[in-house]
C-alpha cells in the first residue's frame, strides 16, 4: 500500500473513531476541505459543505449521552482506495456496521451501509473531499438519531 493510500485509510479510520468518542468537532474538522452528502446526488439540503456545516449535519441527527458519547461503534470494513497521486485526488469505497448498546438498548447491530469518499491533498495533506452515505440496512436506530 502507497504512503498516501495509508494516510487515506487512517482519515477513513479517524472518522469512525471520533464519531464514537463524541468528538463532532473532530469530526467536522476532517470535512474543512470537503463536504457530506446525505442523499446521492441530492438536493442541496442533504449537502453539509465544510465544518461548520457538517457540525450542524451532526448536531442536528446524533444523540449523544451523558458521558458525551452516541454509546455506538462504527465499524469499517472492505476500504478499498484508488490514488491519483499525480492529481493529488483518490476515491474510495468502503462498508460499515454500527453497534449500539444503552442502558435502555441491549448490544445491536443499528445500522449498515456503504461510504463512496473522496479526497484531495491540501498542502500536502489529505483531506475528505466528498462523503456520500448509503444505507443498506437499518434496526433500531431511535436512540442514536434525533428524528
């Protein structure tokens, strides 16, 4: 695996990580240089351009706890990552899994679906362009999302 392929990966990783630790601005802050879109070629109130934006996008859906956590873990798997390092550009796809357990919500699988990402080097440094979110099954997801 290239170098870039690797930081890649780990931005990918980094995500899930500080979603599940509760950090949204973390989170927000891998999206500076990108934006998330809700709906595959959506209208542009699925779009969360930036981290202000995306802040928002995950202020306004995530539960968190008082422990200052969703109680969830995202699991990624089948990262798959295609590097134009000429271009400085990549894209990749990837599946994930969530868990959740609460005091409330036995351990459940919630959620599954699949990432379709980009990403652009900034001064060197990799950054999500676009990440686009597919469900492909769905459980009780009441006490993660808001609505």
């Amino acid at each position: 695996m290239t170098d870039s392929a690797r930081e890649i990966e780990n931005l990918i990783y980094r995500y899930a990580e500080l979603i599940d630790a509760g950090d949204l601005d973390g989170v927000a802050a891998l999206f500076a240089h990108g934006r998330i879109c809700g709906v595959e070629n959506g209208p542009p109130e699925t779009v969360f351009d930036g981290a202000d934006r995306v802040r928002q996008m995950y202020d306004m859906a995530t539960r968190l706890y008082d422990d200052g956590t969703p109680k969830t873990k995202h699991l990624t798997t089948n990262v798959q990552i295609r590097v134009n390092d000429t271009s400085g550009t990549a894209e990749s796809g990837s599946y994930y899994c969530v868990t959740q357990a609460t005091p409330e919500l036995p351990l459940q699988v919630i959620i599954t679906g699949h990432y379709r990402d980009t990403f652009h080097r900034v001064d060197g440094q990799w950054w999500f362009d676009s990440r686009t979110m597919f469900i492909d099954q769905v459980g009780d997801v009441s006490h993660h999302l808001k609505w």
